[in-house]
C-alpha cells in the first residue's frame, strides 16, 4: 500500500512539471507571436515612410519619363526585403 501511495504522489509530481513545462512553452509562443505582431507594424509604419520618402527623392532626382520606372523598381526592391524579413522572422 505505502509503495502503491508513492508512485501516486510521484505521479502527481510528474503531471504537475509536465504542466508547469507545457505553460512555460505557452508562455514563450505567446511572448514570440507579440513580438512578431509589434515587429511587423513598426516595419509596416517604416516602410511606408520610407516608401514615401524615396518616391519625393526620385521626383526631385529624376527626369519625368524616368520616374515612374525607377519608382517600380525601388517598390520591388522594398517587397522582396520585406518578404525576407517576414520569412526569418517566421522561422525564429
């Protein structure tokens, strides 16, 4: 009886730091997810300020007829750096 008491309480114990572990992952997902959403609306907010940003440079620096193709490559440039970034992040 004594040794059938035991292995109950040893279980308990056993459940009880499987729970505490199992929480302590929640924990760290969740704290994760928070910085990848605030990450992502600081990058969201640079981004479109310097977005904006080099669309008034490129007004000012280029020729008319040369803006609007200089303009899509720097878009492009900016989308596959996001993307990049987006893709680490995600793994981390």
């Amino acid at each position: 009886m004594a040794s059938e008491k035991g292995k109950i309480e040893e279980s308990d114990d056993t459940k009880a730091s499987t729970d505490e572990l199992r929480h302590g992952d929640d924990l760290l997902r969740y704290f994760r997810l928070g910085v990848l959403i605030i990450l992502m609306l600081l990058l969201l907010v640079a981004t479109f300020h310097f977005y904006f940003s080099v669309v008034s440079a490129v007004a000012s620096l280029f020729e008319y007829r040369y803006q609007a193709l200089v303009t899509a490559g720097f878009a492009a440039c900016v989308i596959a750096v996001v993307a990049y970034l987006l893709k680490t992040v995600v793994r981390w």
